[in-house]
C-alpha cells in the first residue's frame, strides 16, 4: 500500500482534462489521501447554468448573464462528508448532472462575462492552498502558479464508456447520444476563445485509458512528493 506523502507547507494542485478523464474520481480520492479540500470547479459552471435555465436566459446573452452573476450566490456545503452545491442556499448537486445541464454549462462556460464572474470566486477559495481544484482551466489561468498541475487525459472510447458507466444506472441514456454530446462538448470546450481546454506548458500529463483511479493517484502522488 502506497503511503500518503507529508509536507513541510500547504500546496495547491490543479486537476485539468476533459470530461470522462476521471478528474472527479481521481481529485476526490486524492483530496482524501492527502487531507486537502476538494473543489469541483466544473460544479460552478453547472451551478451556473441551472441558474440560466431557471430564468430563461440565452447562453449568449452577455448583459443578462453578467447581472445573473451579480444576483446569484454559489457556495459548496458539507453533507455527510460529501460536498453540495448550493445556488441561493438551495441544494442543486443532482441536478447539476442532468445532460441537458452537461451542455447548458459547456455553452456559458465559453462567455468570458461568466468566467470573470467565477474567477473571484475560484481564486478566493485557492487562498489558503492545501486544496485540490478540479476543471478545465484551473492551470492555465486560474492558478498559473499552482505548486503542482496536472493534466489528466485518456482514450475518447475509454471517456465515452466511462461516462456511461456513470450515467447508465440513474437516467434512460444511450450510449450513441453520450458519445455525441462528449464529441460536442470536447469542440466547444478546445475551441472556445475565453480559456480554452489546453494543459499548461508546466502541467504533468497523465493518460489514465489504461489505468485505475487508484493507479493515476499513486502516480500523482509521487509527482506530489517530488514538488513538496
């Protein structure tokens, strides 16, 4: 059994990759491992897109999305041991995994009004390290300066199957329509011009096709331990 480094300071590591990577599986586990926070960054751009749904606004609406950014409050609360998502003070973590949310998320998420409107947020929560951000631009421009980075990719196939895997038990989902909106979220998440999906030039590249959450956590761990 792999021992769980120590560290003589607090550090602050960011888990970046596309969906069906294993970034939530692997930051939870590693989080835990280490006795850091875990932030689920994604979470508050779903957390944002419920918010849009619910006041029918466009998704390229900028003056509307920018006074909603204003409006709403989004905070993650402990329940249980697992962290919830709140939008003004009502919990939301199921819904935020609707595909329907998936999407709607990937779409504001591109609108640099609501990027700058969570950054603050993002940033604030960094401030006292010993924490483990999980998303999509967490490296390249939340936290340029995060003690470790990571990047965490893996075969499309393996991505596909693995949501699936995740989503098939709860809703009535095929697997074709997984495939499409991963293909459509992957363009819209590499292509957009407000922080595009990219690692940092600094970032460790991990391809977790072939390996276990716990495999990618060991590994991480020793990278960890080099920078601590």
């Amino acid at each position: 059994m792999t021992s769980t480094p120590s560290f003589e300071k607090d550090l602050l590591i960011t888990i970046d990759g596309p969906a069906g990577a294993g970034k939530t599986t692997v930051s939870r586990m590693l989080a835990a491992r280490l006795g850091y926070t875990y932030v689920d960054t994604g979470a508050l751009y779903r957390g944002v897109a419920v918010a849009v749904q619910r006041a029918g606004i466009a998704p390229d609406d900028d003056a509307a999305l920018e006074k909603l950014g204003r409006e709403i409050e989004l905070r993650f609360k402990i329940f249980d041991d697992q962290p919830r998502l709140l939008l003004n003070n009502v919990d939301i973590t199921d819904e935020i995994r609707d595909p329907e949310i998936t999407m709607l998320a990937s779409a504001v998420s591109a609108r640099p009004v609501v990027r700058s409107c969570l950054l603050g947020l993002q940033r604030a929560l960094g401030r006292r390290k010993a924490a483990v951000f999980e998303g999509r631009d967490m490296g390249t421009v939340v936290f340029p300066d995060a003690d470790v980075k990571f990047y965490l990719d893996a075969d499309p196939k393996a991505r596909v199957q693995r949501r699936y895997n995740e989503l098939a038990p709860q809703k009535n989902i095929a697997l074709a329509d997984i495939e499409k909106d991963m293909c459509q979220r992957d363009r819209n998440d590499s292509n957009r011009q407000a922080a595009p999906l990219k690692p940092a030039p600094d970032a460790i590249f991990v391809d977790s096709t072939h390996m276990s959450a716990e495999q990618v956590v060991a590994s991480m761990e020793q990278h960890i331990a080099r920078a601590g």
